[in-house]
C-alpha cells in the first residue's frame, strides 16, 4: 500500500509541476502576445506614417512642378511664343529623388535646353527656375544679373526680356543689379555708366517709376 501511495504521490507532484510549467507558458504565451499586438499597431502606426509623409511628399512635387514649370513656361511664351512650355518631372534615381527640366516645342521634347534656339531658352528658363528657387526660401531680395539674356536672338526679343525683369520687380519687391548694354537699360529705375577711358568714371542716371 505504501508502495502505491507513494508512486501516486510522484505522480501527483509530476502533474504539478507540469500544470506549473503549464502556467508559465500561459503567460509567456499571453505577454509574447500583447507585445505582438503592440508591434502590430507599430507597424501599423508606421506604415501609415510613411504614407502621409510619401503624400505629403507627393503634393510637394506637384507644387514645385507646377510653380516652377508654371513660370518657366510664362517667361519663355512672354519672349519668344505659345508654342513652348516648360515642366519639372521627379524621377527617382539611385536612391534618392531627382529633377528633370523638360522643354517642349510644339508639343515635341527637346534634348538639350541649354543649346536650343542658340542657346537662348536656357538663359530664359535659368533666370525662371532662379526666381522660382527665391519665391520658395524668399531669403535677400536682390539678384546680380551679368547679361543675363545674351543668348537671346531675334528683333525685340532683348527687350522682352527686360521688361519682363521690370515687371518681376515691381511685382515681387526684387532688387536686381544688372550688368548689360545701355540700350537694354530702359526699364531700370537707376542706371550706372561706366565710362573706360584715361579717368575712369561713373554717371548716375535716375528714371521716373
């Protein structure tokens, strides 16, 4: 009899220890799943981060695109015609986002912006993507402008050009010192002879408006 009890009582204190063992998985397993719960809400959490940001993001893009391509083709349809325009395309590239400056002609791609129309488009579109970069920072209102249409061809094209510094001027309160040609100087408020010779002298000419 003694035999049995104690084989009853081996028995009894394996299952307890078992149920023991039991136990502690029941909650390793119950806390193993809260902190899966809690990582799952994480990714969630994340995954719904990155996709207010990536939307964020893409509106920027299409911001930029629009204000920067936007003026760009207003420049180059107020000097030379309607018939070009001029957009910004993101691209991703090597792991990080790049912009492309496409120029259009009649609805056809040009390659090279800088060699078009002897080189003239691109001196219109650098000078639009310049005052687009500012608009965005806004930071010192005052540009340094070194012939900055020399490229530009074609009977009163120069002047266009100009003018359209002019109006830029007045309507985004910009300063702009311009090194040019006097006869393209008409539109500015102040103008500044050098003159070259044995006394070396400036001449400071005002305009009205």
């Amino acid at each position: 009899m003694d035999k049995y009890e104690g084989f009853l009582e081996d028995i009894q204190e394996k299952i307890a220890k078992k149920k023991g063992a039991r136990d502690i998985l029941i909650q390793q397993l119950a806390t193993y799943k809260k902190k899966r719960k809690k990582l799952k809400n994480k990714i969630l959490a994340l995954e719904r981060g990155r996709e207010v940001v990536q939307e964020a993001a893409d509106e920027t893009q299409k911001e930029l695109e629009y204000r920067i391509g936007g003026l760009a083709t207003l420049a180059l349809q107020s000097i030379f015609d309607d018939r070009y325009s001029c957009s910004i395309q993101f691209v991703p590239r090597r792991g990080k986002m790049e912009a492309d400056i496409l120029l259009e002609k009649d609805g056809l791609i040009m390659d090279d912006i800088m060699e078009s129309s002897g080189g003239g488009i691109g001196d219109v579109v650098s000078f639009a993507l310049r005052i687009s970069l500012w608009s965005m920072k806004k930071n010192r209102p005052v540009f340094l402008l070194d012939e900055p249409f020399i490229r530009v061809k074609g009977e009163g094209k120069q002047e266009k050009c100009y003018a359209l510094l002019k109006q830029l001027s007045n309507e985004l309160g910009i300063q702009m010192i311009i090194i040019g040609e006097e006869a393209l100087m008409y539109p500015c408020d102040k103008e500044i002879k050098i003159v070259e010779g044995k006394n070396t002298k400036s001449i400071l000419v005002r305009r009205a408006g």
